[in-house]
C-alpha cells in the first residue's frame, strides 16, 4: 500500500516537473542589448593645444576657439512595420565640460582617424530586442535650448524632422558657433550615417559625429592703398571706420536639417547684430582686416539663397550707412552648412546706401 502511494506521489511529480518545462519552453526570454553612446565634435591637431578649438567641413582650417556643449539632447529611433519609426529611448543630458578629450575617431565614415573631442562620461541605452535597426539623433549647445515642441513631447520620425530650437533669445544668437547636431541627410553606403543594428549583441558603441548647424561667415575688408593717406586733402583719405553683422534670421530652426530653413516675405528689415566688428577707436582695422561669425541659413520664400546684412561707414561718417546684404547660393540638399566668404575692396568713401552683392562660394 505505502509502495503505490509513493509511486503515485512520484508519479505525479513529474507531470508537474514536465507541465512547468513545457510552459517554461514556450515563455520567451526578453534580450537587451546595451548601446554606449560616444558624442564626437570634429576637430584638428591644432586643438590639442589649446583644448577648445575646432573646425568642421566648410571651415577654412584655421584653429577657432568655443565653448563645449553643456546641453545634449538625445533620441535613439526605432524602425518598425513598414517605414514607420518611433521613439526606443530619448535622454536630456546636462554634460561635464571637464569630459571632454582629444582623441581620434573610428568609426566607418570616411573621417576615419581625423582628430575629434569625444565625450568620455557614460551614456549607455539599454534597448530590447524588438527590432533590431535604430537611429540616433543628438543635438548639442553650450546654452540650454528651447523648442516648438517639449522634448517628452516627440513621438514619430515625423516629430523629430519638425522639431526645431529657437534662436531669437540674444544668447542663443551670441553662441550659434556652438551648437551641433546631427544632420539627417548624412548617408553612408546608402544608410544614415547614424544607423545600428542591435541583433545578436550584447554591447556595442556608437561614436556619434555632430556638425555645426550654424553657416561661417567669413568677412574680409582692404582700403587700397592709393586712397589711405592723402597728403593733398585728407579728408579725401579713406578708413572703415565702423563695421557690424546682422544675423536677419531669429526665428525657430530646425534641429537636423539645417539647409532647410526658410521664412516667408521679404528678410528682416532689422535682426540681431551679431558682432561689432570695426570702431572708430581701433586703428588697427582701418584699412584692412578679417573677422568672421556664424549665422543660421535660410531660404527666403523657398529661393536659392541665404542672406546677412552688414553696415559699413567710412571716415566717422553720420547716417545709415552702407548696407549690403550679402546672398549667397545655398544647396538644401547638401547635409553640412556652408562657408561663405564675401570679400570688399574699398577706393573711396562708402555712399549712404542699400545693396545686394551676391556671393558664389
């Protein structure tokens, strides 16, 4: 009797222990892989010096000094049924200026190996393997940036193409050098440049490469040297005595397509003036110099071309004085912001007027 109870009891066990392995056969184990995300800021081997300065494509090579972002604000996208993509994981980052380090970078771009400042603080994304095929989208600032849209706010692809920051605040149009981000017509081998595929993997790095959303502009100036001293009537004698840059765009600009910015109607009859780039009190750029600044470039009513206005005056003259506004060519196609050049040779006093030059450069 007790010898077929204890087989019964036995017996019974292991249709427990076989009920609990086939349900446990069918429960599927969620896998994650953990994504290291490196910011990169392109830079040159002159920067190993002097820690802070950089250049991007459209810079014509010379060492520039600004300030590391402080603000990263961050979207891993996750591809879905179909061309659908949604938001996988979004991170709002105050950064560490201290972290920042001259290294080179490796990733499969064709910059492979040129000098980069990367981020070395942790900022690791745990991801479930629902789909393997992400995106990542990241734009940085020195100052904290607002938006049309609240961060928490971006759902779809679509929201994140729209999304843009605003530029009117004076700080913001003071520090446009320094903000980057990553431009979503960048492709390698048919692909945005900032792809992944997590499947199969447990931890892998993605060494995120921003750029300038801002354009250079790079202004050059030269009296000739036949109307600077004039011995005979010195009035005649020509100097620049006053000189700034007006950015006409304060408006909202968006975040990663930075070649696409437009208004409607005619520029701004007054915007932000960048810089005050000659004064009567500095003699040392009377006759000739260089300055340059950036400014966000944008399209009027869909045109081909982007302007900034400048204001010139010679001899501490009175009045509006002279006015260019500067157009240069712009490609929407092209993923990086340009380097314009506008270059003025100065004969004799600047006139009291308004003026278009155009700039193919």
């Amino acid at each position: 009797m007790r010898l077929n109870r204890f087989k019964h009891i036995i017996k019974n066990n292991i249709y427990i222990l076989m009920l609990l392995l086939l349900v446990g056969c069918h429960e599927e184990v969620e896998q994650y892989a953990q994504m290291n995300l490196a910011l990169c800021l392109p830079a040159n081997e002159m920067a190993c010096q002097q820690r802070s300065p950089r250049r991007v494509m459209g810079d014509p090579g010379t060492s520039e000094m600004f300030a590391f972002p402080k603000y990263a604000y961050i979207f891993v996208m996750k591809k879905g049924d179909g061309d659908t993509w949604s938001v996988w994981k979004r991170e709002e980052r105050v950064l560490d200026s201290g972290k920042w380090e001259m290294t080179h970078y490796k990733g499969p771009l064709e910059t492979n190996m040129d000098s980069v400042f990367r981020y070395t603080d942790n900022l690791a994304f745990q991801l479930k393997n629902e789909g393997p095929v992400g995106h990542v989208y990241a734009i940085c600032s020195y100052r904290k940036l607002t938006f049309n849209t609240a961060f928490a706010s971006v759902s779809s692809m679509s929201d994140l193409m729209d999304w843009k920051f605003n530029t009117a605040p004076d700080s913001i149009q003071q520090d446009l050098a320094n903000i980057y981000s990553t431009p979503y017509n960048y492709e390698y081998n048919g692909e945005y440049y900032c792809s992944f595929d997590c499947s199969h993997r447990n931890t892998f790095t993605v060494d995120l490469l921003m750029y300038h959303v801002a354009a250079k502009v790079d202004i050059k100036w030269n009296v000739v040297d036949s109307v600077r001293i004039n011995n005979t009537d010195p009035s005649e004698a020509v100097r620049l005595t006053y000189m700034e840059a007006r950015n006409l765009f304060k408006d909202y600009a968006y975040c990663f397509k930075p070649m696409e910015n437009s208004v409607s109607g005619a520029p701004l009859a007054t915007g932000y003036t960048i810089a005050n780039i000659v004064r009567s009190d500095d003699e040392g750029l009377w006759w000739e110099g260089r300055k340059y600044f950036y400014t966000i470039p944008y399209t009027v009513d869909g045109g081909g071309y982007y302007p900034l206005q400048l204001k010139m005056q010679t001899n501490d003259a009175s009045g509006d004085g002279y006015r260019p506004t500067i157009f240069m060519s712009i490609d929407k196609t092209s993923p990086f912001v340009p380097w314009l050049r506008a270059d003025f040779k100065l004969s004799k006093p600047l006139e009291n007027k308004t003026e278009t030059k155009i700039v193919e450069r």
